[in-house]
C-alpha cells in the first residue's frame, strides 16, 4: 500500500519550510503516539499526525519503507503477514 503525504499536510513547521524534508534523517514512523517524525540537527521534528485523517498504525504485521523530499512523503507499507 502506498500512502502520500502533501507538505500541505504536514505540520506547520514543515509547511513553513518545506526544503527541511530533503535533511531530515531518522524519518520514520512512532506508532506510540501515531504520527511521523524525524531529525535535523538533533532537533525533532513532528512530521504528520495520522489520527487527524482517522488512521491507526501499527506494527504487529507490516513494515514500511520512506522516501520524501520538498514536494511531500511517500510511505510504502509491506505486509509481513504469510498467507495460507
């Protein structure tokens, strides 16, 4: 499953400053307090908080993998689920 996040959709401290996604390092996904987060010089950063869209992750059955860059955020999300 791919999920897109808009910089639009993110926090207001990214909107305002969209290019601080291109250095962020350490992005990933906290699934204790559902949103995304990420590191610029050893600041964190609150990205995106998924309960505003009704979203609940977690992690017993899927991984993920990030990419993202001034124009957004692209999740993809793996399941690890075997099936029969």
């Amino acid at each position: 499953m791919l999920l897109y996040i808009s910089v639009k959709d993110c926090t207001e401290q990214i909107r305002e400053k969209p290019c601080l996604l291109n250095r962020m390092y350490n992005l990933g996904i906290d699934y204790v307090d559902n949103d995304l987060t990420g590191y610029f010089e050893d600041q964190e950063y609150k990205i995106f908080f998924f309960e505003q869209y009704g979203i609940k992750l977690d992690n017993r059955w899927n991984t993920y993998e990030i990419t993202c860059g001034s124009a957004g955020i692209m999740i993809e999300i793996l399941t690890t689920r075997k099936t029969i």
